[in-house]
C-alpha cells in the first residue's frame, strides 16, 4: 500500500448533526438533522485551510437556490416529506440538454423536469417496494437501493421494475439477465461500504469504521485512512473530496502525484505508476521519458517474474535496444559487452525448463525486431534503440544489430533444438560484431 490522500480537518466537533454532504468548486453544504442547511466556502493558502459559513434553515422539501447569491428560485410543493433525491441531465434526440430529478416520499417516486425557472411533473408517481435509501440515474432509469435490495426502475411511463442484487454481507454482487456488469470481477471491500466515490483511478469507499481507496485495474487496495466513524462522501470535481461523520468534516488531499510514483516504484506497482504518469502535468517530453522508463521498468520486473513473453512484447513495443534484452540471458553476448550493461535489480538465475521458456520467447522476439530492422535499412531517418537503463549504451548501426539478433538466434536454436540443428546452421557462419 502507499499514501494516495491525507485527510485534513475542515470543520470539528460541530453542535449539529450532519445529516447529508454536497460540493461544488470551493463551496461545502452541510445539510443537518434539525433541516440547517449549511454553506462554507473553503479556500486553500499555503497549506491552510479556511473557510466562511452561510447559514440558512430549510425544511423537509425540495428547495432550489441560485448558487451565488443563494437566494431561493422555487419550491417544490409537492415533494414535502422528501427524504432523498437525484438529478440528471438528459441529451434529447434533437441535441438539447434536459435536467430530470427524481424525488423519493415515502414509498413513492415522483419525476420532474426543469423548465423556465420551475420543476414540472413529468409522468405519475411510481410505487417503489420499500423507502428508497439511495438513488443513482443511469441513462433513462433509476438505480434505487432500499434496505435489503437494489432495483433498476425504467422511466418509460410503466416504471418496470428489475431487481439486480440483496444488500447485506454478500460481498459478491449478483447480475439476473437484465443487468449489465461493467467489470469482470467485483471489488471486495474489508466491509460494506456506506457510500462511495470515484477520483480517477482510484475508487474511495466509507466504511463503519475507515475509509478505503482502491483501484479497478490492477486490483489494489491502495489505502486505508482511520477516521471518527465516517458516514458520508462527496466530490466537488478531480482532486477534492470530503467526508464526514455526524460532527467532523474532513478533505482527502491527494499527495503529489511524484511522491506517489516513487512509493509505487519502490513496491514494484508499475502498472498504477504508469496511470499516475499519464495523469502528471509535465512538460510533454519530461512525461513521455518518466512513461518510458517506467514501462522499462515493468518489462523487466515481468522478466524477473518468469513471464517471458508478457516481458518480450513490452520491450518490443518500447522499441529497447535488443542487445539489453539479450543481455538479460546468460551466455549469450561476450562478457566485456555484457558488464557495460546495467540493470534495476539483480536478474533472476535461469536453468533447465525455465532457460528453454524464455529462449523461446526470445526467439520469437528477435524474428520480430529483425523483419522490422531489415524493413528499415533503407531508410534515410530510421528508429533509434533506446536504452533500458539512461545512461547505458547503445547500438545504432542497424547491419551490427543484424549480425548480434542473428548470432543469438543461432546460439538460442542450438539450446533449444540440440546437434540436429547445427548442420543447417552452420551453413549461414554468423558473425558477431562484439565477439
């Protein structure tokens, strides 16, 4: 595991009981259990945080505020007694944008449209099995979660209804034939989850008693952060999360994404290493080097793994210099050559079954980079090898390279295959150009 966040105070050991949790940009609302709407505006300066409260009192019903000036536009009358809603931006066939809510009383689902400063009824009420206690859209229906189960309710004036999975200590979810899985494999949190949100790449989820960061792929858990019993999450775009318990309010500041990278780096993670890189607001040319010796990096740890041919494919898009890939094998370039390349980590000891593996995939390998290097003798500007390591030498003559992939192959087919194949290739008498 490594740090992705550090949690800092926002407010502490506030009189009211935070009862719900939204944000916008550089503003926090605090709903409470007595209906006070709270508005803190948070500002950030060298490290401090520092924030104003607006305190209004709402009741029990669907009010809609200007966000600047805070002053109330409408009501919605017959929404009292709401106790959750959701809202979604509907793309129409013609291309107009059209802002739908749904509101849940009691056991009812009621829809709405937004128009000309007022929400509108946009069909009848929908009966829902029991009181909604979450709701989410998802395209034209309603993903409701009630106290044992979740349901998808289709908005298409008969509010059908699929039921998709129980809640409960089944950690795996479930999908009937109506519903669509967009990850292969489940995520399985150290307990359930009380609510969730998504800061690419990594998935924050508020357990009973901590919060857990984890990522989709690879499948990490990437932290565990120990809070005062945290109940709600809530983002206010990339980077800026909060959560808060009854009394406490805390922001999750994401540590710098360098300092991530090297924790990662040092654990051998590099495939989360590289999403990071691809996320840094570098230089183009500075992201493109950190991204490429990353991806140097992960090649060679696949080869320290044994998993040859994953490693051979990476290095052969990278675009390696074959003679460091050669060198990762023994006995196979002259030892004066050999000890003037350098590696991250000791290279794994090969012999037997395992020395025939990865000499296969070898093979495979360099008949890949020869056709492409014999396809690039004519030309004016070819590719340049590029270093496994910075700093290391490399060879530019691509007739050089030629005579080293074929000598290898040579020296590879006679491991694998034996005696029967030095007569037919000896016929060919290579040459290496460093022996």
């Amino acid at each position: 595991m490594h740090d992705a966040y550090e949690p800092v105070p926002i407010l502490e050991k506030l009189p009211l009981q935070i009862d719900c949790l939204a944000a916008w940009e550089d503003w926090l609302l605090v709903g409470t259990k007595p209906g006070h709407l709270l508005l803190y505006r948070i500002k950030n300066n060298a490290g401090t945080n520092r924030f104003e409260s607006v305190i209004v009192k709402v009741y029990n019903n669907i009010h809609v505020h200007d966000l600047l000036t805070f002053q109330q536009i409408t009501v919605v009358s017959k929404a009292r007694g709401a106790t959750l809603f959701a809202c979604h931006l509907q793309q129409s066939p013609s291309g107009e944008a059209q802002l739908r809510m749904c509101v849940a009383v009691k056991k009812k689902l009621q829809l709405y449209y937004w128009k000309d400063r007022e929400f509108h009824e946009l069909q009848g009420d929908f009966a829902a099995p029991d009181i909604p206690k979450s709701m989410a859209w998802c395209q034209n229906s309603i993903c409701v979660g009630f106290k044992r189960d979740y349901y998808l309710i289709r908005m298409d004036g008969r509010g059908s209804i699929k039921e998709l999975f129980p809640t409960g200590k089944q950690l795996e979810p479930w999908w009937p034939p109506g519903g669509v899985c967009t990850q292969k494999y489940a995520l399985n949190w150290t307990d359930i989850p009380i609510a969730m949100e998504h800061q690419s790449p990594y998935i924050i989820a508020v357990l009973p008693r901590y919060v857990e960061i984890r990522t989709f792929e690879p499948r990490l858990l990437v932290q565990s952060v120990e809070l005062q019993r945290p109940r709600f999450i809530t983002s206010a775009g990339p980077n800026i999360v909060y959560v808060a318990s009854n009394h406490f309010v805390w922001r999750l500041v994401p540590v710098s994404i360098a300092s991530q990278i090297r924790q990662l780096l040092q654990d051998k993670q590099f495939e989360l290493a590289l999403q990071l890189a691809n996320m840094k607001d570098d230089v183009e040319g500075d992201k493109r080097q950190q991204i490429h010796h990353i991806q140097n990096l992960y090649a060679f740890n696949l080869f320290c793994q044994k998993r040859f041919d994953d490693s051979m494919q990476v290095f052969a898009k990278l675009g390696t210099d074959p003679t460091h890939v050669i060198g990762l094998y023994p006995d196979l370039l002259p030892a004066d050559y050999r000890k003037q390349l350098h590696y991250p980590n000791p290279l794994p000891s090969l012999s037997g079954a395992e020395l025939e593996k990865a000499h296969l995939a070898l093979i495979d390998y360099l008949t890949q980079k020869r056709s492409h290097l014999v396809k690039q003798l004519n030309d004016s500007e070819p590719s340049t090898p590029s270093p496994l390591m910075e700093g290391t030498p490399t060879i530019k003559s691509r007739k050089k390279l030629l005579q080293i992939i074929d000598t290898t192959l040579l020296k590879c087919y006679l491991h694998v295959h034996g005696v029967p194949c030095v007569i037919l290739l000896s016929l060919s008498r290579p040459t290496c150009p460093l022996c």
